[in-house]
C-alpha cells in the first residue's frame, strides 16, 4: 500500500470518528440539559428518564433489525439515508415545543442513531485492513471520550448562552457538514453477503444470541450499563436540585470528569493486560463502590470539590468498563465476532434504557430536592457487585476453555 493509501484511509477514518462523534454527542448532551429541560417542560425525573431511556430503546431495536439487513445494501448509500434520519430527527428535537414532541423526535432520532454506530464500524471492518483495524476502531472508539470533553461542554455553553434548542441545532448543521463529506469522500462499497436469504441470517442470529456462553457475556453488558445509568442521566438534576450547583457550571465537571477519563483509560489499560481483564475489573469494580455512595449521598458543597468529586465518579465508573470490555471480547469465536458485538451494542442500548427508566421512578422531586437517589446508589452497588459473579462465571468459562 502506498503512502498516498495510507493518507487516503486516514482520511475515512477520521471521516467515520466524526460520525460517531456526531451521534454520540447528540446521546450524551440529554443528561447534563436535564436540570433545563425538567424546568422548562415542568416534567418528573420518571418523565426525563422516559426521554434518555427512548433513544436507547429505539436504537437497541433499530441495530437489531440492522443486523439482518446491513450487507443487502451498498455502505455508502445506506449511510448517506440513515445520516439523513439522524439529522432530521435531531432538528426536530430542536423544534420541540412540548415533551411529547421532545420524546416523539427522540425516539425518532434514536432509530438512525442505533443504526449509524453499527453501520460505521461495519465501514470501519470494509475499509482497513486486518493489520492496522485495532488502531483504526481505536480512533473511532475515541469519540465518545472527545463528545464527554468537548462536545458537552459546547452543547451546554450554547444551551447557556442561547438556549437548549440551539445545541441540537448545532449537532444537526455540524452534521450535515459531515454527511456531505462522508457522500463525497467514502468509496461506493457494496458488501459481500455471508449468508444468501433473510432466513439463514435469522438462523445464525439467533445462534450467536442464544449460545451458552455468551449469554453470560449479554447478561454482563446489560448489568454493566444497569449500575451506570440508573444514575448517570441524573447526576446533573441532582447536582442543581441537591448539591447546589448552578445550571451553567455543570459543564465544568463534564470537561475536566472527561478529560480525567481519557487520561486515565491507558493506564486502566495496561493495567488490564498486567493484571488481567478480570482482577482488574474486580478491583475498579469494588473502588467504584466509593464514588457511588459519595455522589448519591453528596448535600451541598463548593463547585471545586463537585468537580473533583464528579471526576472520581467519571473515571472510575467508566474506567471499569474498559477491563470489562476486554473480558468480554474474549468470549466470541472468531467467526461469530461481528455480528456477536452487534447484538451487544443492542444489549447494552437495552439495559442502560431499562436502568434510566427504574432510575427516574425511584426518584422523587420535592421542595427540599430530590429524594431517593441514594436508593439507586445502593443498587447500582448491588448490581456491581452481581456483575463481578457474572464475571468470574465468564473467566472460569475462559479458562476450562484453554485447558481443554
């Protein structure tokens, strides 16, 4: 391959990292907006969950029924209709007037939005090679550290500035800018089928999510999100309601708790590969007990000691997950890998859907705040611990696998 190559295939996956950005950017926004869009629509936590949770549900869905029909059709054309959806969809959140409108666009929106994480990673696995793939879904996988960094911290300054409306805004016409790109920059691909009728993919699906073994690895993703976001959709609402926090300074905990986060992953990643994927997922587990308990029990303080006390939070919680991660990856068999990380990423949309819906039930807005989020830190812990079994279930699995 040439140096010209090379350049070319940077390109396209810097490209496809901007998708994703895109996408995740317009996910992660809803949860710190949540103190502004309680007030103004004069809605309940349960109701506000019922929002954050519908994106995740559609999309769950949505990268399901993707799954059976991703190689029937060219990627580029494909992506070019699904973007399409997502931006309109964004607009129209937007454009909302009422929460019904709100969640009707989100749903919408979460549709295009499952769809175009599956679809560019499956662009991603087209277009590089297997020799530098690691280092390519690496750069596109970054995206979500960069939306927590960059991208939040914008939403929320535009949402302060001009209002909540004009952050969708925004992720829609950067968006366009990036559809536009992706029509005239990506190649035409036009995927080989695997499989020749709608029958035999249903067959293999239904294989690959019905497997003993990796519906341990399915029950530990979908626990896994459980523990983080039956609390993080509410960490901002409380952090105004509870803490004291003003509406324009949570952006603050967003970009540093980010900044954390992507700072520590490499060490939390070696530390992986030292240790192993489940000790190490064992020992941020258990730490994590600690910023769970200190948040959802926190009365009010100084903005400095929540942002420090949100960035213990952020790193360690979501630090956990790159162990766990690993662990799981080791699970698939060679030739079950794609679409077994498909149905994953619909797995996990499903339990962080279902635990942002529990979540805004056992919270309770009053006068003096909200009440009973203590509650769910205490069963964010109880199913912290329930994954670590599940886990251990996982690496015996693993290692009765390696001796015989």
């Amino acid at each position: 391959m040439t140096q010209e190559d090379l350049k070319q295939e940077r390109i396209y996956v810097l490209l496809l990292a901007a998708i994703q950005f895109a996408h995740i950017v317009d996910f992660v926004v809803m949860m710190p907006l949540g103190p502004v869009l309680i007030k103004e629509f004069g809605i309940s936590p349960a109701q506000f969950g019922g929002l954050v949770s519908s994106y995740n549900y559609a999309g769950a869905i949505a990268g399901i029924m993707f799954g059976l029909i991703a190689d029937r059709f060219a990627r580029r054309t494909l992506l070019g209709w699904v973007m399409a959806g997502f931006i309109i969809g964004t607009f129209l959140c937007g454009m909302a007037t009422s929460f019904s409108l709100l969640l009707t666009a989100r749903i919408f929106t979460g549709v295009f939005g499952g769809i175009l994480n599956a679809l560019v990673l499956a662009i991603v696995t087209d277009l590089v090679p297997f020799v530098r793939r690691g280092t390519a879904m690496g750069v596109v996988m970054s995206s979500f550290s960069v939306a927590s960094v960059l991208g939040v911290p914008l939403g929320l300054t535009i949402a302060d500035y001009m209002g909540w409306k004009w952050t969708f805004f925004f992720i829609a016409s950067f968006s366009v800018l990036i559809w536009l790109a992706a029509l005239k920059v990506l190649p035409h691909l036009v995927p080989e089928m695997k499989s020749g009728t709608a029958k035999q993919v249903l067959k293999r699906y239904l294989r690959i999510g019905t497997k003993a073994d990796y519906l341990k690895a399915y029950s530990l993703i979908f626990l896994a999100a459980m523990t983080m976001f039956i609390l993080i959709p509410f960490l901002a609402p409380y952090a105004v309601s509870n803490i004291g926090i003003e509406t324009h300074q949570i952006k603050y905990m967003y970009f540093f708790g980010g900044a954390a986060t992507v700072l520590t992953a490499r060490l939390f990643g070696k530390l992986t590969d030292r240790l192993g994927s489940f000790k190490m997922y064992m020992i941020l587990a258990l730490i994590s007990i600690a910023p769970v308990l200190l948040y959802t029990n926190a009365g009010p303080m100084s903005v400095v000691f929540y942002v420090l006390m949100g960035m213990f939070f952020m790193t360690i919680v979501s630090g956990r997950m790159i162990p766990c991660m690993t662990l799981i990856s080791s699970v698939p068999a060679q030739e079950d890998r794609g679409t077994f990380m498909g149905l994953l990423n619909s797995v996990r949309s499903l339990g962080s859907a279902t635990a942002t819906l529990i979540g805004g039930l056992i919270i309770v807005e009053t006068n003096q705040g909200m009440k009973n989020f203590d509650i769910s830190g205490y069963l964010s812990i109880t199913l912290v611990i329930i994954t670590i079994i599940v886990a251990r279930f996982i690496e015996s699995s693993k290692n009765s696998a390696v001796i015989s």
